[in-house]
C-alpha cells in the first residue's frame, strides 16, 4: 500500500478531526487537508514519475505539498531552508528535480526560477478535473513507485540521495502505528527537520493513524519553553527527537503532563538522561529508536528503563532482520540490515548502491557501517562506527566532508578532522603557509551545514602517527598543545580594557565550564556561533545554565534579536536582569 492511498481512507473516516494545528494557523481537518492536497496533486500533473522538491518554511503548506506531491503520483525531495545554499542547489540539481515548491518567503532564495512553483497558486488555481486526475494518479501508481529521496553526507564532499519506496517506508510506518498504539487520540508535537529522515516517520504514522500534528514556526524551534507549553497547552501524546534536545527540554517539561511517551532518536546518550527522564515523568514511557535512512528511518527499538546502565537499540522492528559481520573476540562487528525497510539505492550512482547494498545468501542486506553487539539480555548495543560517520544533533555527517572542501585549497598539504569526547569538531591540517580560520570557515559554510564547522582549526607540522602508520587522531586532540605550529584561528577583534566587567568573566567561565572550550577574555567579542563553540542545541542549554547561575528568567526571543550571539552581547543582556535581581 501506498502512503497517499491509505491517507485517503484514514482522511475520509476522519474527516472532521483535526490534522494540523498551530498557534499561526490555528487548525485544519483531514477533510480540509484531502481537499487542499488534491489541489496540489491536480496541478501537478503534468509531471509523471518524477522528483518535486520542497522548499517551504514550516507550516501547514510545508505538509499539504508533501501530501500533494505523492497524490500526483511522484516523489518528494525534503529541503531545509536553513541549509547552505549551495548545498540546497547541489541535491536540487543532482535529483533532477522537475519542479520546486516554493513559499512566497523562500522563492527569492533560489536561482531555479524556471521550475519554481508557488504552493499559493497550486492552492488557488481552478482545477476542474481534480477528482479525475487524483483517480488516474491513484489506479497508475505502485507501491514500488519512489516515496522520498532524502540526502545524506558523502565522503566525497558531495551529498548522496538515498531512494525509498512506498513499500519501504509503510513497512516502518504501519509498524509503529501498531507498536505505539497509536489513534486518532494522538496529538504529536513535529519537532524534527524536514530534511531529517524521522521527520518522515512522525508525520506519516500521525496522519495515517487520524492523529494531529501539532506544528510551529521556524523561529520557534529551539524555544524550549514555549515548545514545553505547547505540549501542556495542546495535550501532546508523544513527540519524537534527538537525546541532546530532549535533554534541555526535558528541564523545560512540566510534571503534570498528559503524555503517553517520548521517542529519542539520532545520536548516542548516556543512562544518565534516561533517569532523568523518569524521575520527572515516571509515567511517561521513554523508547530509543534506532535506523539508518537506507532502511526508512526505523530498525530497532528499545523501551529504555531507569534501573539500566547500558543503552540499548534494541530489537528489530516488524519485517526487518540482520547479522553481525565479521564479529571480533568481543562480539562487536558490523550491522548488516535486510528486509522489506531496504531503500531502492543511491540516486544516479549505481557504484555507491553495489558497495553498500549487497547480496549474501540469497538476501540483499545493507552494509550499516554501525558496530553493534548483541547483550546478555538478547539485545543490540551501539559500539561506535567504522568510519568517519557521526551524528550531531540528530543529522548524519562523514566528516570526511570538511576535509575535502578544505584541501580544495592548493597551500594545505593534508586535513583530519576528528570530534571529541565533548562533540565538538577539530580539524588538524598541515600547510606551508600560516592559514587563518576565518577563510578556511568561510570556504566551508557554503557548502557545509553551521553545526559541523570545526570549533578548533589547528596547523601542525607533522601528523602523529599509530605504529601501523595510521594517524592517531586520538592522541593529537590529547596532545594537541605540544604539536600545534598555530592555531590557525583568528576570533576578530579583541577588547583594549584588562579590567573587564566581572560579568563577562562570569559568563565565559560558566561557557568554557559547560562546553570544554577555552575562551579568554581577548574572545570577548567574539561571534560564538560563527565561531562553532555554540550549535543551536548548545545555545538552548546556554540559556538555561545563564538562567540558573544569574537567577533570572531569559525570553528566548532576546537572543534570536541579535545579529551575533557573543560574551559581551550577552553580558549587556544579563546586566539589568542581575541589577534587578539585586
């Protein structure tokens, strides 16, 4: 079955419940959205079998065009409007895509104007032969037709689109409606990316169920208070995100809450946040799901519980299986997944989809790349990767990525880059000349997401070497003060006055306390976003510590009203909240 097939089932036996919600635009039935959507879907039409992008901020018409593209017979391609531009132009132009849905707020920010669509006139247009065309597009479709193509880092600095059926992604999706139980009494906060693949998950197991997704505006997304009363206010059931997220909203969540669970997914955590979770909502069920995008999102599941000291991923979910390859004394190997989850392949590079799609007695598995072993309790554990691949922030990265943009520079001889035990990502280069950060960072932020900027650029003169031959990363970032040349950073201007505000002292100890860097006064004034010492997920957890170490409540819309989030900025912030205070 097809994801639009069984939506228009769902949608015609709930038609009167609410599908959408929000603050902005209040709330839109399955009835509203069947209609809107087939109105997509109608002038669509001209396009068969193809890839239609999504360019459009979060909101009600962000999941009508969704809807709309696969009623038209064809496969969506997510876009983030907060990536890199040329990141953005790259998937655009390596899909193919036939057409672009656009907003009036995004079109202007793409050089595609000949495929730009604006969903604004698909929704206006007169389509008189809506109910023909969504009949056609429905009695011509296949469940083995495209869903999505959805892009994940390369090694090779390039991006690759990974293809996932129908078929493939309803596995996942009618799994965990049955798994979670989930109904038409489900209201979801859709917290993750459009272009993040759980996005895929939440969306579709909502509307496939009768559920309403509970949306908000972009520049809401890291506004943990407002998003901890929109589930108060909204009665959310469940809500899906990444462990470093959850972990500062979690602080935010009220104890008197009408939610059944939490899923958290994307990246590694401790026991530490699972007991956490439960001392505050004992009630409230807390499930890790684990899956590559090349396997639609979900294989595994576990449901996590206080009195463990290993996180586990879990078993695998319905229709999907595996084997431990090449496993060592310890029992550790690689992943390999099968079964009715797999993707079709990487889009237009038939080379990639044979080395990482292969055939094994008689199945056709997916090399992970994951390290997994199985637990006494029968159970898989998370062991690490074998490659360059992390995750960060719930979004997959091979950080080989960074270091293929920076020896495009023809003066850098060679690049590692590396992230520590604190997250945060370094690169080590050698070069003949003195480089400086601020070029090798502006190189990069075209083509890389913000979030994967190195925090720390460091030139040495030789690589220290494992007695293999092998570069030992891992002892570089230990010993990286004996063997740094220069720091190949430059953090701008620096403040004149030695006596500087206690404030600022106060502000960047409690930085460097939290986040392991090592800002001095002279990095004062220094953008710590640009620099890559705050992400977007440790700003959250920077507002809260400032809350608690200066004792004073901070609306979250100060920080976004700054061009640059810097100590001395913060500092004029803080400073008539504790004269108040005092």
């Amino acid at each position: 079955m097809r994801i639009d097939e069984l939506f228009n089932v769902i949608a015609k036996s709930n038609y009167e419940n609410v599908a959408l919600e929000s603050d902005d635009e209040g709330k839109m039935t399955y009835e509203e959205l069947n209609k809107l959507s087939d109105n997509v879907a109608a002038n669509l039409n001209d396009v068969k079998n193809g890839v239609i992008a999504v360019y459009v901020e979060k909101s009600f018409n962000m999941i009508i065009s969704i809807m709309g593209i696969l009623k038209s017979g064809n496969a969506y391609l997510p876009l983030d409007i907060t990536y890199p531009q040329d990141r953005i132009e790259y998937m655009i132009s390596d899909a193919n895509v036939a057409k672009i849905i656009c907003s009036s707020k995004t079109r202007d920010q793409l050089k595609h104007s000949e495929k730009i669509v604006l969903i604004d006139e698909l929704l206006t247009e007169s389509a008189e032969t809506i109910n023909d065309t969504s009949e056609d597009a429905i009695n011509n479709a296949s469940d083995s037709d495209l869903a999505y193509i959805l892009y994940t880092s390369g090694s090779t600095g390039k991006p690759k689109g990974v293809e996932i059926e129908h078929n493939s992604i309803m596995n996942t999706i009618q799994w965990r409606i049955k798994y979670y139980g989930l109904s038409s009494e489900d209201k979801v906060l859709q917290i993750p990316s459009i272009s993040f693949d759980s996005s895929v998950e939440d969306i579709f197991s909502t509307l496939l169920s009768g559920g309403t997704l509970v949306m908000y505006s972009e520049d809401k997304k890291l506004d943990v208070k407002y998003l901890a009363k929109q589930i108060k206010e909204k009665s959310v059931t469940h809500f899906l995100t990444v462990p470093s997220f959850y972990t500062v909203l979690l602080e935010a969540l009220s104890d008197d809450t009408q939610m059944r669970f939490v899923v958290i997914a994307g990246e590694s955590f401790t026991s530490e946040l699972v007991k956490k979770h439960y001392k505050k909502l004992e009630s409230v069920g807390l499930y890790n799901e684990y899956g590559p995008t090349e396997n639609s999102v979900c294989s595994t599941v576990y449901r996590l519980n206080s009195d463990e000291d290993n996180v586990y991923i879990g078993n695998m979910i319905d229709n999907v299986d595996y084997i431990i390859d090449e496993k060592d004394e310890d029992g550790i190997g690689e992943l390999w997944l099968t079964g009715k989850g797999l993707a079709r392949g990487y889009h237009d590079d038939s080379q990639l989809t044979e080395e990482r799609f292969v055939i094994k007695e008689g199945n056709r598995y997916y090399k992970t790349g994951d390290l997994v072993k199985e637990s006494e309790n029968g159970v898989l554990q998370f062991c690490g990767r074998k490659d360059q691949q992390i995750k960060l922030n719930g979004m997959r990265f091979d950080l080989n990525e960074i270091d293929n943009y920076i020896q495009k520079d023809s003066s850098i001889i060679d690049s590692k880059t590396a992230i520590t035990d604190n997250k945060q990502i370094v690169t080590f280069l050698k070069s003949a000349d003195i480089q400086n950060s601020d070029e090798i960072r502006s190189r990069l932020e075209d083509h890389i997401p913000k979030q994967f900027i190195p925090v720390k650029i460091y030139q040495v003169e030789e690589f220290l070497k494992l007695p293999n031959g092998k570069v030992d990363i891992n002892r570089m970032i230990d010993e990286q003060e004996n063997i740094v040349v220069n720091s190949a950073i430059n953090f701008g201007e620096t403040s004149d006055e030695s006596n500087e505000d206690d404030i600022y002292a106060k502000i960047r100890e409690l930085i460097n306390s939290e986040f392991g860097s090592q800002l001095t006064e002279k990095d004062n004034e220094q953008d710590l976003m640009e620099s890559g010492v705050l992400t977007s997920i440790r700003l959250i957890k920077l507002m809260v510590a400032l809350e608690e170490t200066f004792e004073c409540e901070i609306d979250f819309d100060d920080f976004t009203n700054y061009k640059q989030v810097s100590i001395v900025k913060l500092g004029q912030l803080l400073s008539p909240m504790e004269e108040a205070a005092s």
